[in-house]
C-alpha cells in the first residue's frame, strides 16, 4: 500500500539523522531520508529540525496511486497462489 512520507537532506546529514533518529527515517543509497507519517505527526516531525535542509519534498499519495498500488498487490497475489 503507498504511503505518506516526507523526504530530507540536508548539508549536515549527520545532524540531521541526529535529530531525527526517533522517527527511524530510512536512508536512500544517495543519503536522503524518507520517514513515513501520519497526518498528526508532520508538524512534530518538521518542528525538530534545526539543521538547515537543502530537500524537504512531502510525499502524499493521490487516488490514483492508492488504486494502482491496491490493484498491483491484489494481482499480486493472486500469481502467488
């Protein structure tokens, strides 16, 4: 299922995996971070970084990818049976 995920990079990565660190971002082989999120923890999220950013993308699915994504894992798994 997709999900809503908000990347960052930053300069200072170090520092910002540091203050980070609780929401368990993961880290893209290029050294961005991509940390999922609820609607109710963006604001949590952002409001702890005080390393200046260089990305900071918000990714939030649309109803179309929420469809293709459902329909792929559906077809899916239906091959796998």
């Amino acid at each position: 299922m997709t999900a809503n995920y908000v990347v960052l990079d930053a300069p200072d990565r170090v520092s910002l995996r540091a203050q980070l660190a609780e929401f368990r971002p993961e880290v893209a082989e290029d050294g961005i971070l991509r940390i999922p999120f609820r609607e109710d923890t963006t604001q949590a999220l952002l409001s702890r970084i005080k390393t200046p950013l260089s990305v900071m993308r918000l990714h939030v699915p649309a109803l179309e990818e929420a469809y293709v994504s459902l329909v792929t894992d559906v077809g899916a798994e239906g091959e796998a049976t």
